[in-house]
C-alpha cells in the first residue's frame, strides 16, 4: 500500500499527462484498475488535496506500467493482465481481443430474443476469445446448456481461466471447444436456439493502418476478416439455418459500415425477421435475424 496526499496524487497525474491531456481518461482507468482509485475518490483528492488517499501499489509501478504504454504502443489491458467489461473483470492477454464496451449490446441483444422466464436451452459463441460474451450468457441463463468456440486454444485457455476465476467450470454448462466456426458443433446441428458471434470482421487493408495500440499487439487473428472484412460472416451466416434450431436467433457484430452486405447474406441466407442495430455511436453494428419454423 502507498499512502500520499491528494495534492501529491495530482502532481503526479499532471506530470504524466504533460502534453498528452487526451490520455486522461487512460491514466485514470490505470489508476482505478491497478492501484484500486475509485473515480470518486479521484475526485474528492481535488476537493481535499491535504487528505490522504490509499493506492494498493507504488507510484513506480503506476509510472512504469504508463511508460511502457505511451512508449512502446502497449494496451494498459495487457500491462495490468486483466479488463473490466460489464460487471466482469476478466483476464487478457496478447492471445485474445480485448473486450470492448460495445460487444456488451452485443449480450443485450441476445438476451433480448427470449422472454424474460425462457431462455435457449441450447446457445453458441462463435470466435469467444477471452470468453466475455459466452460467461454473461452462461451466468444469465445457468441452466442452459453452450458451446464456445475458437480456433485458437491459446485464447481458450484465458476463456477457461476466466471461466474457473468465476465459477463457472462447474455448475452452468459450458464446452470449451477448439475448432474454427460451426466446424466442433456439428454434433448439435439443428439444436441451437441461439448463436452469437463478434468475428474478425475489419478488412486486413484497414488493420495494417490501425493504431499500434491495436494492430501490433492484438491477434490480427481476432481483427482480420479479409480483403472485404467479410470471410467470417460469410462462413457463419451461411451455414446458421442447418444449425440453428427451426426459430432459432443469429446475433452478429460487424464493422460499421457493412450492415448493407451482412443484410444481403442474411436475406440469400434464406433467415427471418432480420433487423440492424446501432451501437453506443449510432453506427450499425449489429445483426440480428431467426431461422424461420417449419
């Protein structure tokens, strides 16, 4: 534990943010996440900068971590091991995407396609990485039964981590399965009453101009959906009505500018009751469509 004042804290915030002011609010998830500084106690240290304020690691540590981000490109996510996504603080790492704040209406959405007292009995989570999407699935319907995909078993080991850190490597029913796309599910073809999925969907000319941050330390495996950013939706949505269940629910991240296409595959798909959805900017970055009952 390190103890200093308020007005020593914001000396130092202010040192770090010399001519970088639009870090601010990275400095301060750093702050919150590592050296456990509620935004409201940040707060509070410029209205009473004589009080003392508690962090549960050095200022060292807190600079080292910050240099090493703003010089060599590096996500504080990766710095610190772990991220904050809904009410989940889950690890990460170079193998897996980092979870963004968008990907949670992705969740929304989903939950959104069952009434309240009647969830799928069977689901998948198609590319889960970190397993953010299918954990909040598996805690809000414990007794269904998913499927987690991935091709990577790097990422599937930081799934299954953050499955146990949660204690949900017993009780709610989730198979981890190494394999790409629908390729391990084809036991349960025609049994999922819903499949989710945030795939590689950016085109790999527009990763090799994304900020460092992200193209140089995240797996480009997670990022690139080829030449049109659509070889993974393609792959998906194409085989969703052999294996959804008759009325089952598709539910689909894509970058902003592709709900036109996606929107066509869906229709040649032959699924049902499509719709788009905007996230939290406005852009549309979601699907949604049902296979049809017989």
């Amino acid at each position: 534990m390190t103890c200093l004042s308020g007005s020593e804290l914001q000396l130092w915030r202010r040192e770090q943010l010399l001519g970088q002011q639009d870090q601010a609010a990275a400095l301060d998830w750093l702050l919150e996440l590592e050296a456990g500084l509620l935004w409201r106690e940040l707060q509070a240290s410029y209205l009473h900068p004589e009080a003392p304020v508690q962090l549960r690691c050095s200022l060292q540590r807190l600079e080292q971590i910050w240099q090493q981000h703003r010089q060599q490109q590096v996500p504080l996510q990766h710095l610190v091991g772990r991220c904050p996504w809904q009410d989940l603080e889950l690890e990460v790492s170079p193998a897996v995407l980092i979870p963004r704040q968008e990907t949670e209406l992705l969740v929304e959405l989903a939950m959104g396609c069952f009434d309240a007292s009647a969830g799928p009995q069977h689901w998948a989570d198609l590319g889960t990485g970190s397993g953010c999407v299918a954990l909040a699935l598996a805690r809000h319907w414990p007794s269904s039964c998913g499927w987690a995909v991935d091709c990577s078993g790097e990422a599937l080991a930081v799934a299954q981590r953050n499955a146990a850190a949660l204690g949900l490597h017993q009780g709610a029913a989730v198979h981890w399965c190494e394999g790409l796309w629908w390729q391990p599910l084809r036991p349960v073809a025609g049994q999922l009453d819903l499949v989710v999925s945030n795939p590689p969907y950016i085109p790999s000319s527009v990763v090799d101009g994304l900020e460092p941050v992200v193209r140089d330390h995240e797996p480009r495996l997670a990022l690139d959906g080829g030449s049109d950013g659509l070889d993974a939706l393609r792959l998906i949505i194409e085989a969703a009505p052999q294996m959804l269940a008759p009325g089952g629910w598709l539910v689909l991240e894509h970058h902003h500018d592709q709900a036109a296409a996606v929107a066509e595959l869906l229709a040649a798909a032959g699924l049902q009751e499509r719709r788009q959805e905007r996230d939290l900017e406005g852009q549309m970055r979601f699907a949604v469509a049902r296979r049809c009952n017989p």
